[in-house]
C-alpha cells in the first residue's frame, strides 16, 4: 500500500527534476 504512493511520488519528484535538469543543459549548450 506504501509502495504505491511512494513511487507516484518519486516518478513525479524525477519528472520535475529532469525538466530543470533539461532546462540547465539547455541553458549551457546555448552559451
């Protein structure tokens, strides 16, 4: 039952942090 809500969490918590991770990358790569 934990397990479940836990990982909903997590894959958002990666979600979000690949999208600023993106947006860093993105930032570099244009100077």
């Amino acid at each position: 039952v934990f397990f479940l809500p836990i990982s909903i969490f997590n894959v958002a918590d990666i979600m979000i942090i690949g999208g600023i991770l993106c947006l860093i990358f993105a930032l570099i790569k244009s100077r």
